[in-house]
C-alpha cells in the first residue's frame, strides 16, 4: 500500500507532487501547531476517485480520516460535484468494511489461539 522505499521521483511539480501522481493528499503543520492539507485531483473519473479513496480510507486516526473527508466534500462541492463526492464515500465505507472485516478475522483467529495461563488440569 505505502512505499516507502520507492526511489523517489525527480519529476516533480512546483509543489513537489510527482508529475505522474493521479491524486495526492498531504498534511503538514506550520510553526503554530494547526494542521494544513492539501488535496491534489488529476480529475473526478471513476479509476481518480477510486485511488483517492484507498488513501482516505487508509488514514487511520479516525479524527484526522473525518476532518480530511469533510475538507475533501467542501473542495467536491465548490466544484459541483456532489454525485462523485457520493461515490467516493462509498468506496470509502466499503475500502473501511473491509478493514474492519479484516482485523475481526485476525482477533477471532487470535482469541482461538490463546491458551490459558494456568489450565484447569494445573489447578488439581
């Protein structure tokens, strides 16, 4: 999902985005401790908008996921485009179902596998 170890791209754009990037999204914060985002869209097609929810679904502090959607929906409906905010946040909530089906998997798997400390024949 996150490369890390990705040669880093020399072609830049004046904002340092990749040229080749279909969608970015960056934090920072300035000196006074409030946290800025950008949000960059090659455009709203399908294949954009389906990208782009992998990564806002994929942040995983839940306030910082909410304050990031709701800054993405003012950005979808200055530009007018409500039906593709829509199908963004469906591909967000099914990209997010997925994680939670994923880690309940991993925990049901994990409690199975636990053994008791002291066993009940030890108690005898």
């Amino acid at each position: 999902m996150f490369n890390f170890f990705k040669k880093t791209h020399t072609n830049k754009d004046e904002e340092g985005i990749p040229k080749d990037a279909q969608s970015a999204l960056t934090y920072y914060v300035k000196a006074d401790g409030e946290i800025f985002i950008d949000i960059n869209l090659e455009d709203y097609s399908e294949e954009t908008l389906r990208n782009f929810s992998k990564i806002l679904a994929g942040i995983s502090s839940l306030r910082f996921q909410l304050q990031t959607i709701d800054i993405v929906k003012h950005g979808f409906l200055e530009s007018g485009k409500v039906k593709e905010f829509e199908k963004l946040l469906v591909q967000i909530l099914s990209l997010s179902r997925q994680d939670v089906q994923a880690m309940e998997s991993y925990m049901n798997k994990r409690l199975k596998e636990e053994e008791p400390c002291i066993k009940p024949s030890d108690m005898l």
